[in-house]
C-alpha cells in the first residue's frame, strides 16, 4: 500500500514563507501524479497545486499563483510545496495525494480522482 506523510506546517506571520513535504512509501513514486489541497473548518478541501508525472506540467489554483510553487524529488520520493508570501486566508489543513492513473490538468484539481491521501500538516497565518 501507499503511505503519504506531510510536514512542515506551522505557524508564521503574514508575509512569511513555508516549505511543506510529502513523503511516500510503499509503491513506485516518480508514476503518480500529486496533488496539493487544503481544508478550513466548516469548508470544503479545496484544490491548491497540482503536477503530472514526473516531466510533466504543473498547476496551481487562482488564489496562490504566483506565491506557491510544487515540485517533487524522485529520488527520495518526495512533493514539496513551497508556500511564499503567506496570508491568513491560508490557513488552514494542508493535504498531499496521489493519483497513480490520471494525468489530465482539470481531473487533477478534482480531489475524487486522487487514490492516496496524506494525514494532513496544520498551517497557520497570523496577521
């Protein structure tokens, strides 16, 4: 089976910058597609950044283009989410998946279509 670890998270003042990293066990990670996706209380999981296999494209919603960057290191079986200029609105859960047969931009902002999922990093902005 596939694990997915997170870390990282914590808390940091407006402005501040955070790396969290996802770690996976158990199955061939350079085939899966990851994702990034995050979770308020009393919200929906709402998509953050996504990337297709390794060599493929990457994506990142509205609301953190420009300040968010994923990128992933085969080697050692990690997807990272490097997180400028923070706000408060992000706070909040931070989950990492996996979805080891879809490799389309819009399936990968679609939480259903990921097969993995980690146990989730809180982040917390203050202002």
């Amino acid at each position: 089976q596939v694990q997915l670890v997170e870390s990282g998270g914590g808390l940091v003042q407006a402005g501040g910058s955070l790396r969290l990293s996802c770690e996976a066990s158990g199955r061939t990670f350079s085939g899966y597609a990851m994702g990034w996706f995050r979770q308020a209380p009393g919200k929906e999981r709402e998509f953050v950044a996504a990337m297709k296999r390794s060599g493929g494209s990457t994506y990142v919603a509205d609301s953190v283009k420009g300040r968010f960057t994923i990128s992933r290191d085969n080697a050692r079986n990690t997807v990272y989410l490097q997180m400028n200029t923070l706000k408060p609105e992000d706070t909040a859960v931070y989950y990492c998946a996996g979805a080891a047969h879809v490799n389309s931009g819009s399936y990968l902002r679609d939480p259903l279509r990921y097969d993995y999922w980690g146990q989730g990093t809180q982040v917390t902005v203050s202002s």
